[in-house]
C-alpha cells in the first residue's frame, strides 16, 4: 500500500527494468542438469525420460548426487537473481529477476529455448524473495511428496498455493505480483503431467521413465 502511493527510492526506469529481466534471464538460462549429467557422462539428459533439464529428470538416470546438485544449482540461481538484481537496483529489481531467473529456465536462450519446468528456480527465487512464502512451498513440497511420490503433483500443489501464500503474508506489490505470474508459468509447463495425473499414468518419483 504505502509503495504504491509513494513508490521513492523503489521506483524502477525503463533501462533497469530492462537490466535486471535480461541478467536474470541469462542467469536462470544456465542448464545445470545438461552440464552435471555431460560431466558425469550419464548421458544427453534431453534424450533421457521425460526429456526435461530438471533434477527429476536427472534422477532418472539413476545418480542421486546429479540429481541433488542439480536441484540445489537450479534453485540457487534463482535466489541468485533476486539477490544480484535487488542489489543493484532495489526490492523491484529483486521481484523482476526472481522473475526472468524463471522464464530464463524454461525457455533457455542456451538450448534453443526449449528448457525446464522451472520448479526448483521457482522455489529458490520465492525463497529469497518472500521468504515465509517459499518455506511454506517447501513443506507442502516436502508433503505431498511424501504421501503420493508424484513429483509433478508435489510441485503443483506447493506452486499453486505460493499466490495465496504471499498475499496473506502481504508481500510487497511487485513481489506478488512476480510470484503469481511465475506460479502461472510453471503450472501451465505442467500441462502434459496434469493430463496424466488426470489418467493415473503419471509416474512416480524415481521411476524410469521410458
């Protein structure tokens, strides 16, 4: 409220808006799970499973610690691009590139666009961004998880209650704003999981997929 009748020091210009989108990007772009599983020489991970870069995918490959890195590096990047873009130009610049860090995964300018579903970028961006909403996310993750083993229905649920969860937790305006929009993002790159999920053919976590 009082940012949005008084905007001051966290009005962002054109140019910086600009900046911090296109730093976020580029760095939400780097491919961890290509690069961890090239590494390894587990193979090309787009021709694995489901074709995704996302540590669920890696651990179809039955690497474990791949698979750990990869989430923890894809959700880093995230946090990093709110932290690096806050730095540099203030809380809306942070919102942005949590942001850009998510469409940088999904349609990565290294791979010909064709990247991930942005989870653990998602939840590492919500960390740093609002942080009570992103350790909610977390433990619903962590939850629904356990119960179902369903990866993909673990991350819709933590996903889509983020909106709701920032805004009872009055997130600043630009954050809510970023955190609904990226909420949308990586429920609609779920699309082929919830047709499945729809059919009980989606499979479970730690399942090859063939």
């Amino acid at each position: 409220m009082e940012m949005a009748a008084n905007p001051g020091p966290e009005a962002l210009g054109a140019a910086q808006a600009g900046a911090a989108f296109l730093l976020a990007c580029l760095l939400g772009s780097i491919p961890f799970g290509v690069l961890l599983t090239r590494a390894l020489k587990l193979g090309d991970l787009r021709k694995i499973g489901s074709g995704n870069i996302g540590a669920t995918n890696v651990l179809r490959t039955g690497h474990r610690g791949a698979a750990a890195a990869t989430l923890l590096l894809d959700a880093l990047k995230g946090a990093a691009a709110v932290w690096i873009c806050g730095a540099l130009w203030g809380p809306q610049a942070a919102a942005l590139g949590a942001f850009g860090a998510l469409v940088g995964h999904c349609w990565p300018v290294w791979l010909k666009f064709r990247g991930g579903k942005g989870v653990a970028t998602f939840l590492g961006g919500l960390l740093a961004l609002v942080p009570w909403a992103g350790l909610a996310a977390c433990g619903l993750w962590l939850v629904v998880a356990g119960l179902t083993r369903i990866s993909s229905l673990s991350a819709l649920a933590a996903v889509g209650a983020t909106p709701l969860a920032a805004l009872l937790l009055e997130a600043p305006r630009a954050a809510l704003w970023a955190t609904t929009a990226m909420a949308v993002i990586v429920i609609a790159r779920h699309h082929e999981n919830i047709r499945r999920l729809l059919k009980g053919e989606e499979p479970r976590i730690g399942a090859r997929k063939s």
